[in-house]
C-alpha cells in the first residue's frame, strides 16, 4: 500500500458521511475534483482538509479539497446489491471450498438443475477449479461443503470487509478517517 502526500492523476478527494465516516471503504468513496468543487459551489459538503493544488479563474483561486463530509447524512441501512463484485466481497476474495483466491467465479450451492436459485442464500464465491468439480452435484453429493453458509450479507458487513481491502493509494490527509490496519509512526 503506498502512502504519499502526491496524489494520481485527478486530485480525488475522499467523501465522507455526515459522520465523518466514508461513505464506501471498498471502493474507497472518492470524488474526482470537478465534482468536489460543483458540491462546495451546491453547499453540500464541507471541506475539511486541502492539497497544496490550487485551481483559479480570472476572478477566483481555491486549494482542491482532499478530504470533504457531506451535509446531509445518508442512510447506509440499504440493502446490498447483488453483484458479482459484493459476493466477492462477502466471501473475502476467497473460494469457499478450499480458500484459493485465483479465477474467481460463483457457484450455485444447490445446482439450478436441481432448483437452486440465484440468490445472496444459494451462491457463494468459487474458483474455477472447485466449480468444475463439484459440477451439478449437491454439496453433500460432491463432498465439497461451502466454508461459510450463504447468506444476505448487510451493507455494514460488506463495508467491514472492504477495510480488509484498502486501495493501493491513501493519500496522507486520508489517514485519520480511515480505520486500515496501518502501521503507525513511532
């Protein structure tokens, strides 16, 4: 994980809650600039910590926004979606018939031949290996029994994973509202 004080490309700025927590840990909730100016110029946000980057106009000048909270709370108690990429998150990145983390794929814990349905309760991440294995076959029929029993995870499960996962880049100003497992300076 780099930590660095020179940002990519973009200027992103980190989006917090009205909490000061983020609105996403994974994926980080990042704004490109442009649309962290247009919400300073709407009141939406609240700019909290600044890049050395300064932007103008003929008649304006500002430091681009690092980190920004929004007015306005927004409820996280949703549902999750069901995606491919929010299953992997729930199962960690992992196969959850050996743990491999290569050629991520899902599997239909009861097969569809056998009426099993495409729902958070019947799949589960699988690499591509441990699917071709257990093929059509109930797990009991394959002797293959999923680590964890799927289920619906909630949108606070999916972002307690996502710390698990932080991005290759963290700029320095991130650091306080961001609760990585990062080694602190002594």
């Amino acid at each position: 994980m780099l930590v660095s004080s020179t940002p990519p490309s973009g200027w992103p700025a980190l989006v917090l809650n009205a909490d000061y927590r983020p609105l996403s840990y994974y994926p980080l909730s990042l704004w490109p600039w442009q649309e962290v100016i247009k919400a300073v110029f709407l009141d939406r946000v609240d700019v909290i910590s600044t890049y050395d980057k300064v932007v103008h106009s003929p008649s304006f000048e500002m430091r681009l926004p690092s980190v920004v909270s929004l007015k306005s709370y927004v409820s996280q108690d949703r549902p999750p979606a069901f995606t491919r990429f929010n299953l992997f998150l729930r199962d960690a990145f992992a196969c959850q018939y050996c743990g491999d983390g290569d050629e991520l794929t899902f599997d239909h814990v009861i097969p569809r031949s056998r009426g099993g349905r495409t729902t958070w309760e019947n799949i589960v991440t699988a690499c591509a290996p441990c699917n071709l294995a257990k093929g059509g076959r109930t797990p009991r029929e394959a002797q293959m029994i999923p680590f964890r029993h799927p289920r619906r995870p909630t949108m606070h499960e999916l972002q307690d994973h996502g710390r698990r996962f932080p991005p290759n880049y963290l700029h320095d100003s991130w650091l306080d509202y961001l609760y990585w497992d990062i080694e602190l300076e002594a």
